[in-house]
C-alpha cells in the first residue's frame, strides 16, 4: 500500500461548487496520493464537510471512470496515476448527468406526493415522463431505492413505499430522533474532536451568511445530516450511530419539502451553534437539553408541516 488519505486537513483553495468527484480527483492530487493508496469514505466527508452518502455517489462515479477501485470489504483505492486535465471532460458531463437526476429525483418525489403517480410503476412510463436516458433513470432509482421509497417489483416495474410519504411519518421520525439523539450526548466517554467541532461550526456561519438563500434542498439536507450525524458519531455508541444514520437516509424524501419554507434556517443554525457552544464546554447536559429543545420545535408545528406537505 502505498499511503492513505490524510485526516484533519484544511480543503484550503477547493470550490465546494464543483462535483465531488472533481473535489475528490484534487485532494487525491493535493495529498500526492499514489496507486494503491486508500481512500476512506468517513475522511473523505470530513474533508469536503459532506456526509458519506454523496462521497460513496462520487466514488462509485470514480471507479466507473477507472480512477479508483473498490475492493470488498476493504472500501476504495487509487487505481491509476490522475490527470485531472484528462478526467475533467468526463466528470464534467456526469456532472450534468447530475443535474438531471436530480431534478428527476425531486419531480418525482412530487409527484408522488400529489398523488399523480401510482404505487406501482413501470421503467417505461419513467423514461417517458421524465424525459429521462436508460443512464439517468437507473441513476434515480438506485437513488430512491438507496433511501428505501421504492423498490423492485419481482419480475417487472417498481412499487412505492408507504413509509414516509404523510406529514405524520415525518413527523415519527422527529419523535425516533427526539428520543435517540440527546440521549447519545449523554453518553459515557462522550468526546467530540475540536476540528468536527470547527467543522460544523464553518457550515453554520456559511449558512448565515448567505448560504441559505442559495443552497439546493439537497445542500441544505446535507449540511443538516452531517451536523446531527457529527454529534451523534462523538457517542462511540454504534447502535446510536448506525440508527441516526438509517432514519436520516430515508427521510429525505419528504423532508425536502419542509425546506421550501427557509425562513426558520437563521434560527436553526443559531440552535446548532448553541450546541456545539456547550459541546465544547464540555456542558453535555445542557447540549442535551438544548438539543430536544430543537428537535421538539419541530413536533410542535404540525399544522404548519401539514399544510406545506398537503398534496
């Protein structure tokens, strides 16, 4: 082996705006990472402030192109010397690949909320509705399916899941948080690294700084996994981590919606901040507390939740 990503550096000059997987090409080059070389999918999210569901999308884009590999159980590597001039045109037409999934992603995400589309769907009527290439629909539905709001029928088409699909559903997963997420601040030998703490701390700030305004419903989804995963990762508790992680996956699908409404995002960043505050204080307790109080304002808005999700 012949290194590994370095954890706890600066991403210094990179622009966020550009794809991860451009992001990914420059650390590789930055690091002077050679073939062989590991890259781990949790140092690569920290790195680039995103969470390890769209670094392992980049990865997987990486290894199509031949510029890393993935090995089981052992996670990805370098599998050829990089020339990012040589990579750039490729990534740069997945890159609007992207944006058609994307877009794809969210119409159908409506859609279904509409109650336009039914339970049960075919590949065709997919393609022809979204105006989609054979590529770019098996893009969105390992997305979808990657969340768990559809799945593969036995033989033919795809089905719906019920799960997350009403305003209450959200609103059970804020009451599985509610009970999970102070309690894993709490946690024997709770220790958050400073840098996650800076980190998190950056993502804020860009937020209230103009951010808010210019983000996508994906962007902002992120930076708000990463600040809850971040906290909850500090636990060690794998059973805390890995149940945080799995409820943040699949509601995506709704709570995208909740984000067309960004004029709470100032206060929610300001909650956040608060609580890294007293992580860093060591004033667990009072995270905790803080913490529920930010995970409840949500529950008590119900009608509000409701009326924005109502098809």
């Amino acid at each position: 082996m012949n290194g590994c990503l370095a954890a706890g550096q600066n991403p210094g000059s990179m622009d966020p705006g550009k794809p991860l997987s451009a992001q990914i090409i420059e650390l590789i080059q930055t690091d002077g990472l050679e073939v062989g070389s590991h890259l781990p999918a949790q140092l690569l999210a920290d790195r680039l402030r995103v969470s390890r569901t769209p670094i392992n999308d980049a990865l997987a884009l990486l290894q199509a192109h031949g510029v890393v590999e993935r090995q089981k159980n052992r996670g990805y590597f370098v599998a050829q010397p990089v020339d990012l001039a040589e990579v750039a045109e490729q990534v740069a037409r997945q890159a609007s690949d992207d944006d058609v999934v994307s877009g794809a992603y969210f119409r159908i995400a409506d859609d279904l909320f509409k109650g336009e589309l039914p339970r049960e769907v075919s590949e065709v009527l997919l393609r022809s509705r979204y105006a989609l290439t054979l590529a770019q629909l098996n893009a969105v539905l390992h997305r979808m399916a990657q969340e768990g709001w559809v799945r593969k029928k036995r033989g033919y088409g795809w089905e719906f899941q019920a799960m997350l699909t009403t305003p209450e559903s959200l609103l059970q997963s804020y009451r599985l948080r509610l009970a999970l997420e102070p309690a894993a601040l709490l946690e024997p030998g709770y220790a958050i690294d400073p840098e996650v703490i800076e980190r998190c701390r950056a993502a804020e700030h860009r937020l209230l700084e103009g951010a808010i305004e210019t983000d996508t419903p994906d962007q902002l989804h992120e930076r708000g996994v990463r600040f809850h995963e971040s906290i909850i990762e500090a636990s060690g508790n794998p059973f805390f981590i890995d149940a945080i992680r799995r409820v943040n996956r699949i509601r995506r699908l709704i709570s995208y919606r909740f984000m067309q409404d960004r004029r709470r995002y100032k206060e929610h960043c300001r909650q956040h901040l608060r609580i890294l505050d007293l992580l860093e204080a060591g004033r667990n307790d009072e995270a905790s507390a803080e913490l529920r109080r930010h995970l409840e304002r949500t529950l008590t808005n119900h009608q509000k939740i409701s009326r924005i999700l109502k098809p």
